[in-house]
C-alpha cells in the first residue's frame, strides 16, 4: 500500500524532473535571450529566472533532506568567487560597467546554485536532464541545417551570416552542440552513438567555429579511445562519408567550388570569408577578428601593467577597437577575462570552477568527466562569457551533481 508521504515523495520527483527539463527547454537552448532579442516575448531573461525561482519553490523547501547531494566543493567556488567579486568592485572606483559586471556575476551564481538544486539528489532527474540536453543538441543541429540553407531566417538577430539559431552567436551554438554530445552519446544505445556525434558534428560544421570544430575533434577522440563510441563504426560512417562526397562531386563536377556555391546563393561573403580562413588562417581580412586581436593585445597590456592587483571588475567592458564595443567580442579568452579584472590570481578563477564540478567523479561517469575537461579547458581560450551563460551553468551544475549523486550512491552501496 503507498502511503500518503510516499505519493507526496513520488509527485516532488517528478516535478523535480518536469522542472528539470524544463529548465534545459528555455535556458540550454537559449530561447529566453532569443525571445527578448528577436522582440518575440516582452520578457527579459532576468524575468524567466525569476519565474524558474518561483516554480522551484516546493524543491528549495525541501533543501535540508537533499544538501548532502550539493556538491561542496562548487558551492564553496560560488562563495569564494562572490567575495572576490564584491572585494574587486570595493577596491576599485564604481564604474557603470563595474556595476552591471557585478550584477551578471551575482545573476550567473544565483542560476548556478538554483540549477544545482534542481538537479540535486535524484539520478532520474539527471537522466531526464541529459534526455532533455540531446534533444536541444539534435534541435540546434536541425535549425542551423535549416538556417544555412536560409540565411535570412535570422538575420534580425544573427547578422555574421554564419548558422547559429536561438543561440545567435555562431560560436555560442557550436559550443552548446559540443556540450550535448559530452552529455549525450553514452546515454543512447552502442549503434545510435555514432550518426548521433556524427549528426551533431554536422550542426557544429556550419556554425564554422574553429573552437567548436577542434572541441568536438577532442571529444570524439577520448570517446572513440575509451570504447565509449565505437572507434570501427566511426571508421564504417566516415568511409561512407567520404563515398557519398566522392560520388556527388563527380555527378555534379564543380558544385563543390566556394565560387559555385556562393553565386547558386548557398553560401554568403561571411561564411566564404570563414572557409577561406581555414584554408589560411593567417588570413585576417575580417574586421571582427582584427578587433579581436587588438582586444587581446590591450587586455594584456592591462594586465602586464597591474599583474598583482589587477584592473578592477568589468575593465574589459569599458574598451574600444574600431568603434566596437568589448562587451560583445572582449577578450574571447576566459582566462585573460579574469587575470585583467583580477591579476594573477584570476588566471585560477576557471580552472577552479571546471576542477570544483568534476575532481569528485566516480568510475562510470570517468570517461563524461574527461570530455568535459578537456572541451572546457580549451573552450576557455575561445570565450569569455562561460561563466555567465545560461547553458554553460546547466552543465557545470550537471556536472557536479551527476558525480555527487553517483558518489553518494557508491558511498550507501
């Protein structure tokens, strides 16, 4: 006979997986900055959190039985990066942009530590989470499919040219494909993992992002290394792939000519640009990467000339190359992000979140915590809007919780 405690313990499970999902359905897939930038909903993404907040009520009620399964060590990296934050806007003079920095930090902490309840305690939660990360992986492949063939489905958000869909920055999309293959693949069946990674990487391939392009390259090798993909179908799907290639080139003679595609209309001057940039990357003729670089060279500069103390929260932010405004390109580098803001010590503001959410991982989630380390570790060198982006809490929250979960469970066993 169920009894009424146990009905009430059942329903708060699965309304901590409907909650779950939900969570991945909005924030993963990036509709609540998509809705407001595209002018679609008159709701910001602050206000979607909120809602989320309010939603999670009866799960933050019942914090104390679940506090043993939140990770410690990302809850001690949330407080110490909050000190830190709030020390660096103290010892510096306020500025506007020091002020919306530490707004983000907070914001970004407080989404990091609602999702980390949310996904707390129950591995069913978390099943139903990577379930619901695969199809935002498989629905961000189909739209950039979609918008590569049609660039001007989002040209009011997206103006690079290049397929990005909710996510709008190209390499934003990219990087969120890499993150539902690293939470996916070992979830499906031995023979779905393949053309699963393999779909995936087609979705990362128009996005033309060299970052998420060599992240996927990375993950697919530890994969394929460690048996979780298996290394011979890989082999099978891409000797089938280079066939087909083979075969459509010699039906259709010059159709694979960059020149060919771009008068048939299938491809633009930014992605001609970007292919062409693979073909040389010391091609540097985009105005874009020209400010990059200069962003680069004067957040080192910054950071050379105040090594120790660094130049307060938000520094990057107040920059100019070109007329155009760091707070959309920046450092694109996470840890020259925070040894600017921070000094030294900053170049350890990262490395420490990603080690905080993985050093406790277990044997079955070993080969998980590899690929997201090592996709992680070099991402960092490709953005420097990790730590604030809605996507990448989910998996850093996921992340810890899938391995506090697995090492309570192991400890009871």
């Amino acid at each position: 006979m169920i009894t009424v405690a146990q009905k009430k313990s059942n329903f708060l499970i699965y309304y901590q997986c409907w909650l779950a999902v939900v969570a991945v359905l909005i924030f993963f897939t990036n509709l609540d900055v998509y809705w407001q930038t595209a002018g679609i909903l008159p709701f910001e993404p602050l206000h979607w959190i909120i809602l989320l907040i309010g939603a999670s009520t009866p799960i933050i009620f019942s914090l104390s039985s679940r506090k043993k399964f939140l990770s410690k060590s990302l809850l001690k990296w949330c407080l110490a990066y909050f000190l830190l934050s709030l020390f660096y806007f103290c010892l510096f003079l306020p500025t506007p942009e020091a002020f919306q920095e530490l707004r983000t930090r907070v914001l970004s902490i407080t989404f990091l530590l609602l999702t980390l309840i949310i996904f707390s305690k129950y591995y069913l939660v978390q099943k139903f989470t990577r379930y619901a990360i695969i199809s935002a992986g498989l629905l961000g492949t189909i739209i950039n499919i979609y918008e590569f063939f049609n660039p001007l489905v989002f040209i009011a958000v997206n103006e690079t040219g290049r397929a990005a869909g909710f996510y709008i920055n190209p390499n934003t999309s990219g990087c969120a494909l890499v993150v539902s293959l690293i939470f996916g693949v070992d979830l499906l069946q031995r023979k779905y993992r393949i053309p699963f990674a393999l779909i995936i990487g087609i979705g990362i391939f128009l996005t033309f992002s060299r970052g998420s392009l060599l992240g996927w390259i990375i993950v697919m090798i530890i994969f394929t290394t460690t048996n979780v993909t298996p290394g011979h179908q890989l082999f099978l799907w891409l000797g089938g792939l280079v066939m087909m290639i083979t075969v459509v080139v010699a039906i259709t003679g010059n159709f694979f000519n960059l020149d060919s595609l771009q008068d048939m209309g299938l491809i633009n001057d930014n992605v001609m640009g970007r292919l062409q940039e693979f073909g040389s990357p010391s091609n540097t003729d985009d105005d874009a990467a020209l400010a990059r670089i200069e962003v680069v060279k004067l957040a080192w500069q910054m950071f050379s000339e105040h090594p120790f103390i660094g130049n307060g929260i938000g520094s990057t932010r107040a920059l100019s190359v070109g007329g155009l405004s760091t707070h959309d390109i920046s450092t694109h580098n996470m840890y020259l992000y925070f040894m600017t803001d921070h000094g030294i010590i900053g170049a350890f503001v990262y490395p420490l979140l990603i080690y905080a959410v993985t050093h406790s991982y277990q044997q079955n989630n070993k080969y998980i915590v590899c690929g997201f380390v090592a996709f992680y570790l070099i991402w960092g060198f490709f953005s420097h809007n990790i730590v604030e982006q809605r996507f990448q809490s989910i998996a850093f929250s996921l992340m810890a919780t899938m391995n506090q979960t697995t090492h309570r469970v192991n400890c009871k066993s």
